[in-house]
C-alpha cells in the first residue's frame, strides 16, 4: 500500500493547532450587564471575550502571529506581576485578547476543532448573538 500525501492548507493547520491549544488554555466567554459608554452613560448590553494568558510568551505571541495573519484580529497585552496570599510575586504574564464582534470571526474558525463541551456551547452562543445583531 502507497503512502497517501495529505493536502492540509496552512491557514487550516495553524488555525487547527491554534483552536486546541485555546480549547485548554483560553477563556472563551459571553457576558451581560452595565456597560458605560464615553459619555457617562449607562447601557445594558452582552458581548463576547477571548482571553489566554501565560508566562510563556511563545504560545501567546504565536496565537496572536496567527490571528492577525489571517482575520487580522486580536491583540497581545502584558499582564504584571500580582502578590498571591502566601506573599510571593507570580511571574510576569502575557495575554492574547479578543473582545466585541471579532470573537465571532475567531469562534467561527475554531468552532470545528473544539473539544470541550462549555468551550463549544459558548462559541455557538457567540455566533448566534453576533449574527442576529449585524
């Protein structure tokens, strides 16, 4: 039997990898609540959130190389360094977010690669939301 050569795109394979990686290490979530606006003013309103943290910053930078990349979302922010209750410092942190109406564009695109079920219903959420209020 001849070895079959699989034909994967590059863009389907980082974003694969990508999606499994966050399936462990993310925050996926979709919040409601009071929101002020640069105004002053006071609106309820729900909204969608990604968010990886870490103290290894390859994992983090290369999410945020792949994202922007191909839907040119996402940002990369650094987080400090907190006192915990035993009196020592964590160590410093970087964190891959996404907030508003492009975590639809991301849940999308690693809908199909999730494994965790929380994970899954919450990306599903995301989209319904997102599509119904263009």
């Amino acid at each position: 039997m001849k070895n079959k050569k699989i034909s994967i795109s590059e863009e389907n394979l980082d974003v694969r990898l990508s999606a499994r990686f966050m399936d462990g290490e993310s925050c996926i979530g979709f919040y409601e609540g009071w929101h002020k606006n640069g105004r002053g003013k006071s609106y309820y309103t729900q909204w969608g959130q990604i968010q990886v943290c870490g103290t290894d910053f390859a994992p983090i930078k290369e999410l945020q190389r792949v994202f922007k990349k191909y839907y040119d979302v996402g940002a990369v922010y650094p987080r400090k360094p907190r006192l915990t209750e035993k009196g020592k410092w964590t160590k410093p942190q970087l964190m891959f977010q996404v907030q508003g109406r492009k975590v639809a564009v991301i849940c999308k695109a690693i809908l199909p690669y999730l494994l965790t079920t929380q994970r899954i219903e919450t990306s599903k959420k995301i989209i319904e939301y997102y599509n119904e209020t263009k």
